[in-house]
C-alpha cells in the first residue's frame, strides 16, 4: 500500500507520546534550472574547423563495395565459389 507523497514544506508527526518534526524538500525535476547549451552548433551541423568524420563520406562506402566487388569477381575468376 503506498500513500500519496506528502508537499514541500515542515510536517510534524506524533507517535506513542513522541513528536517529531521534518522537512519535505519539493521533487528536483521542478526545481526550475536555466537551460544548458554546448559550445558546438546546435541542429547537428559540425562546428567551424572541425574535421569530417569517416561516416560523413559517402565516397568510403563506394570504395569499400568496389573492394568487395573485385575481391568476389577475382575469386569467381580462379574457381573459388
């Protein structure tokens, strides 16, 4: 059984002749927090003289399918299936 949490704020509870006080702090994804940006361009476009990653060149996926296609055909030619 659980119980819906209590509000911020001080709460005093009594049980068997002893009382106690306490503080319920607000939840932190309420606390308002002012927004972090990052140095680098926002919207995924490279920052000025940053270099290009190999995922970015479509040119190294032509290469690589031209390496496999002569690896395949060069096998095919010597009989190796």
């Amino acid at each position: 059984m659980t119980t819906p949490p209590l509000p911020a704020g001080l709460w005093r509870a009594t049980a068997a002749g002893s009382s106690t006080a306490f503080a319920v702090n607000a939840s932190a994804e309420w606390i308002p927090r002012r927004p972090v940006a990052s140095r680098t361009a926002v919207g995924g476009a490279p920052s000025p003289g940053a270099r290009p990653t190999l995922r970015n060149g479509w040119w190294w996926y032509a290469l690589l399918l031209a390496l496999l296609s002569a690896e395949w055909w060069m096998r095919r030619r010597i009989g190796l299936r």
